[in-house]
C-alpha cells in the first residue's frame, strides 16, 4: 500500500464516522456538558502528524494533540453536536465507527 492510501482511508473513516454519528442528532441533550471526542494514535497507524492533520481536515473535522503518558493521539473535532449526553454518544458512536474501519482510535473524554 502506498503512504498515501492511508491518508485517503483515514479521509475516509473519518467522512462514515460523522454519517453514523447523525443517528444521534436527535438525541436528548442532557447530562454534564463535555468536549468527549474520538481520538486517533496516528504514530500506531504509522502516520505523520502533519498527514493525518491533512486528512482530518479534508474530511471538514478539525483537531488538536493529546498526550497521554508514552502515547500522543490527535483528537477530532467537530463530529458531535450539544454539549452534553447527545455529544457523548455521537462521539462514541464515531470512535467504534472508525475502530471498525480499521482505525487505531481510543475516546477521549473531558467535562466542561
């Protein structure tokens, strides 16, 4: 496979993540407000950050790093809507979205 052609799938993963995080909009919005989002190990998925930073963007999400002990994740934003419980489970919804595609992806969880 091509370096490139991970860049590509990631785009991709990412594009189903935010169509099977929608089954969610609708969704009650309770519950404590949260910035829960899914997150990438790129360096897992043998990835530059400057890359996978390109193809979150190209997928219209944005991120920032997260480090977390030995580990450093991209965390993606910009997949959940509200600000409590609804934003939660489009979030998780979207990380077992991108584990089934393949994607080294791990929640990342924070109260407002």
């Amino acid at each position: 496979m091509k370096s490139t052609d991970k860049y590509t799938l990631l785009t991709q993963a990412l594009e189903k993540a935010k169509k099977t995080a929608q089954k969610y909009i609708n969704t009650e919005d309770g519950g404590t407000c949260n910035f829960d989002s899914p997150a990438i190990d790129y360096r897992e998925m043998h990835m530059s950050k400057a890359k996978a930073e390109e193809a979150i963007k190209a997928a219209g999400l944005g991120c920032f790093e997260w480090k977390l002990w030995s580990k450093t994740y991209l965390v993606i934003c910009g997949i959940g809507t509200g600000q409590g419980n609804r934003n939660t489970r489009m979030a998780e919804a979207a990380c077992e979205s991108l584990k089934a595609s393949g994607i080294a992806a791990t929640m990342y969880y924070q109260m407002d």
